[in-house]
C-alpha cells in the first residue's frame, strides 16, 4: 500500500495512536529543532500540518506558554484522536485540531503566523500544492518550516529493522520507502521556491538519538512498525527477531554521555522574513563530547526572489 495514500495512514494510525505518548514528546529534539528554525513565539497562530499524534504540536502549544494557539492538523482523525489526548492530559487549552488534507486546507486566506510540517510533506502526491496552500493560510509575514527524513541509507533507525526483518523471513527488502523522497540535496528549497515562497533555505541535519535501553528500543520499534508481520510468529520465534536486530545495530552504536546512541540525518527548509536563531544553539545547550543532539549542517539550497 502507498504511502502516499489515505489507507496506508488509516492503518498505520491504530499503532500510531496506541504507541504515541500520554503527554510530553519522549524524543523533544525535532519538535526544538523546527520551533527554533520557525521562530515561534507566544502569542502566535500556528497550523502544524500532517501532525500525527501531535508532534510537534505538543511541543509548540508548551512553547506558546498559554498565549497564542496551534492548531493540530491530518489526513486521518485517529490520529488527532491521541494528539487529542495528550493536549487533554497536559491541560493545554491553545491547542485546536482539524481533520485537514494539506493539500486543501480548510482555513482561510492569511490566518496564521506560521506553518509547520514534521516528516509529512514527503507524502502528498502534489507537494508543491501543499506548499502553495500553506502560503495562502499565512499571513503576508508568516513563516513555514518543514523537516523532512534524509537518505535511507543515512539513516539506520529506519534500514536496520527493515533490513534484519526481511532477511528474518528470507524476504526482498522492497525499494526505498517514500518517507526518504526528498533526501536529495536541495529538494526542499526548490519546493518551496516553485510553491511562491520569498526566501527558501534548506539545510542538512545530522542527529543522533540517545537510547537509554537497546532491548526497549529494538522491540517497541518492532511491534510498532511490524505489528502486523510479527502477529503470527510464536513466541520464540519473535525472541530470536529480536536477537538479531540487536546484533544488527552493533556497528552502529556509539556510546554517548551513558547511553548509546544511534544516528540519523534529515534536512530542514524554511522560509521566514526575520532571521531564524541559530540552531547550533541547541548543541551548545546540551554539550556533549559526542554530538548526542541534532546538528546543524551548512546550508544545501537557498534561493531568493
Ligand atoms: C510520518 S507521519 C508524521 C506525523 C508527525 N508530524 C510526526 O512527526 O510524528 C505522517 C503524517 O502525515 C499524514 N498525512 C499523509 N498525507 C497527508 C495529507 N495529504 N494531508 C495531511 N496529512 C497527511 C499522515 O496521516 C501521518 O499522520
């Protein structure tokens, strides 16, 4: 099934909903990252777009701090559901949500002050579309920020369990999955650019995520992203997959602070009038001896009307 399409979403939203967090983001990094690079600041009106179970949502209403609001938006209602609920746990009352289709948008022209998307513009088959909607709901000095996943190949949190679970069941590992359609350098700004935007800026992210329990980490991925593969397996059976996924991601751990680590890439685009802060800054704010947080890479796109 395409990812690309609304059944693919509506499966995936069962697990999704039942493997989101209660409250708080466990992993906050991505949603610090785009909150830096939108420059968000309270009292602002902000749609997060593809917003899943609320990331980054969550952490943008907690950012707003009471004033202001960010509205939750998705293709798929069981989604919103659990971001719902996290909003509802968190007592905050800025959040609104919308059953939305990115590429149109139920809102009117120039209603909000920035628009965000989180690993969610890779999917519709129209992006540009979607971009040229988010300008529309902006208002004349709004700002968007999208993040998107970079090569497959850079970015083991995703191979590594792919890889080890077809080989398990002596199966083809398929071909790259879309969520990595817009890895290629430059991407991101030339979407934005042939959308309408003033000024688009695309840079590579390098990330790796702190894993306080290798065990934990290998089996909720597992029964997250192949709930359905592993339903039928006997017990045994699933003990071994896990086996060997451990085995797998040895080469590429790194041991970080106490914890382990694994790395990822992705590549953040924006487009704003007022200069974004420094995301570097986010490094400085935790240091550590080896980059355990997102890194910020030099610019790969820019362009300028
Ligand atoms: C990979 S998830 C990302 C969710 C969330 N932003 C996050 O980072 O956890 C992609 C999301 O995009 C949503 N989606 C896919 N196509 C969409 C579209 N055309 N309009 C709005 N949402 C869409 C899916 O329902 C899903 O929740």
């Amino acid at each position: 099934m395409s990812e690309s399409s609304r059944d693919h979403w509506r499966e995936r939203s069962r697990i999704w909903a039942r493997t989101a967090p209660r409250g708080r983001a466990e992993d906050d990094s991505f949603n610090q990252m785009i909150i830096a690079e939108a420059a968000i600041r309270p009292g602002e009106a902000v749609l997060d777009v593809a917003s899943g179970t609320g990331n980054p949502a969550v952490s943008i209403a907690l950012a707003l701090d009471g004033r202001g609001s960010v509205t939750c938006g998705d293709l798929e209602p069981a989604m919103l559901e659990a971001a719902r609920g996290r909003a509802a746990n968190l007592s905050l009352s800025v959040m609104r949500f919308a059953a939305a289709d990115m590429t149109r948008l139920p809102f009117r022209d120039g209603t909000f002050d920035c628009v965000i998307c989180r690993f969610g513009i890779m999917f519709p088959g129209d992006r540009v579309a979607a971009a040229r909607e988010a300008l529309r709901v902006l208002r004349p000095d709004g700002r968007a920020a999208y993040l998107v996943w970079g090569a497959y190949a850079d970015n083991p949190p995703f191979h590594v369990p792919r890889r080890t679970v077809a080989a398990f069941f002596g199966e083809d590992e398929g071909p790259v999955p879309a969520r990595h359609s817009m890895s290629a350098p430059g991407t991101l700004a030339a979407m934005l650019d042939a959308a309408g935007f003033a000024r688009a800026e695309e840079r590579e992210l390098r990330y790796r995520n702190r894993v306080e329990d290798p065990r934990d980490y290998v089996v909720r991925g597992l029964r997250r992203t192949f709930a359905k593969k592993i339903e039928t397996l006997a017990p045994e059976r699933i003990a071994a997959l896990e086996r060997a996924l451990l085995a797998a991601w040895d080469p590429y751990k790194a041991r970080c602070c106490r914890c382990p680590t694994v790395p990822a890439s992705a590549s953040a685009g924006n487009r704003h009038e007022r200069r974004a802060p420094d995301v570097k800054g986010m490094s400085r704010a935790r240091p550590c001896p080896n980059d355990c947080t997102l890194q910020a890479g030099t610019p790969v796109g820019r362009r300028e009307r």
